[in-house]
C-alpha cells in the first residue's frame, strides 16, 4: 500500500514528522533520480529514494511494532536531543526496522515501564488525557503523608496553573507509596509531592493501562504480546492491588 514521502522519510531517515516535511521541502529528497519537495507524494513499491543523495531503504510501514522497556534511571525519552549521552530508545538492541517513539515519557531521574511503537494512532490514545489511560508508579517519598495531605493529592494540588492530582494514593510503609494517575502532567508527581512538603526520591512506574511490568529486568525490553497491545488500551483498574 502507497505511503506518503512525509511518512517514508520520518521513518526510513529517523526523523520527526515536522523535521521529515521540512528536509523534503528544503529539496534533499530525491525519488527516482529527481528532486521532490511535495511531502503528500504518494511512494509505490519499487521507487527509488535518496536522502541527501544518498539511497534509502523504503520501511516496511505495515508491520506493527509495540515494545515494553524497563527503563533505569539516568536515561531520557525524548530520541531527538543530540546532546542527550542515555537515550531511552537506545536500549532496544538490535533496533528495529522502523522507527519507534514513546508513548508518554517517564523523567530521567524516574524508572519503570515505558511503552514504545510505530503505531501512531496507538502512541495517541496512550498519551491523549481523553482517554483516561491509568498508570501506577511506586514512589519514595522525603517524609511520611499525613492523612490530610493523602487527601489533598486526591483532590489536588494547584501549580504554576495547572491542577495536579492522583486517582489514588495507598501507603506502603516507610515513605513509600503507590500512586494511581490518568493525565501525565510534566514531572506531575515529582511537583505534586513537593508542594504537600515530601519531595519524590525514588519514583517507578509498574502499570500503564492493563500491561504489567512485571519481572521484566531494568534495562531491559521486549515485544508486546497481542492480547497486552489490546490491554495498554484498556483505561486500567485503581482497585487492583
């Protein structure tokens, strides 16, 4: 099936879509031999194309990729910062044949399970606030919560304008507690739980959605199964442990 120049090239070159629309519109996509700057092209099986002159194998757009990783500490999600040393993404050796972004982003200081595809329509319903998709992370915490302040992140926290809150909080003993999100606000928990006076020390995220992390070993990645690509999707459940 025909893919547009703009998608081929974000994916055969590992670029952004922005990025990949504006290299083709600077004249250094060339199909068959000949410059084209129109990002809607349609691209059949058998074209020719070379970026900055030089060839490029087209992707195979139809296969489906969902990966799970269990990221350490120290590493950052975004793949597009030069200037980043620990990439996220860097850890999914041998990389696949299509480029993967993340769904959502866990911090570089923060660990646990991030979610990775080529499925745009999968990565936008994972991370749109519209779908009320739950994550459960376990934090260490600087102090112990009052009652009152387990309350208080319930019903939120105002900062820098915006509403920070949890679905749900449970103690776990020794600062340390499980919490329940459905938004994913930047660093929403680290500046959630310093406003209630307990700065975040160790923060692990264990579920998104219905797909567990599990045993899988930090540092580690593997294929979703097809029955956990459906499950990501499921909103989750608060009351599960």
């Amino acid at each position: 099936m025909a893919e547009t120049l703009g998608k081929i090239i974000s994916q055969a070159a590992f670029l952004s879509r922005r990025a990949a629309v504006t290299a083709i519109k600077s004249g250094r996509v060339r199909i068959n031999g000949k410059v084209c700057m129109n990002p809607a092209e349609r691209i059949e099986p058998g074209m020719r194309l070379a970026f900055d002159r030089r060839p490029l194998e087209i992707p195979d757009l139809t296969e489906k990729w969902y990966v799970m990783l269990n990221k350490p500490v120290g590493y950052v999600c975004t793949a597009s910062d030069p200037h980043a040393p620990l990439k996220a993404i860097d850890l999914i050796v041998p990389a696949p044949p299509v480029r993967l972004f993340s769904a959502g982003r866990l911090d570089k200081e923060s660990s646990g399970l991030i979610l990775f595809s080529n499925d745009g329509d999968f990565v936008a319903q994972l991370t749109h606030p519209k779908f009320q998709i739950v994550k459960r992370y376990v934090v260490r915490l600087a102090a112990e919560l009052t009652p009152e302040a387990q309350k208080q992140m319930v019903r939120g926290v105002r900062d820098d304008g915006e509403l920070l809150k949890v679905l749900r909080v449970k103690s776990l003993g020794g600062c340390r507690y499980e919490l329940f999100l459905n938004e994913g606000k930047k660093r929403e928990i680290r500046r959630l739980t310093a406003a209630l006076g307990a700065p975040t020390l160790e923060l692990d995220r264990l579920s998104v959605g219905g797909v567990e992390l599990g045993s899988l070993p930090r540092g580690e990645w593997r294929r979703l199964t097809d029955s956990e690509v459906k499950a990501a999707l499921m909103p989750g459940d608060i009351s599960a442990t």
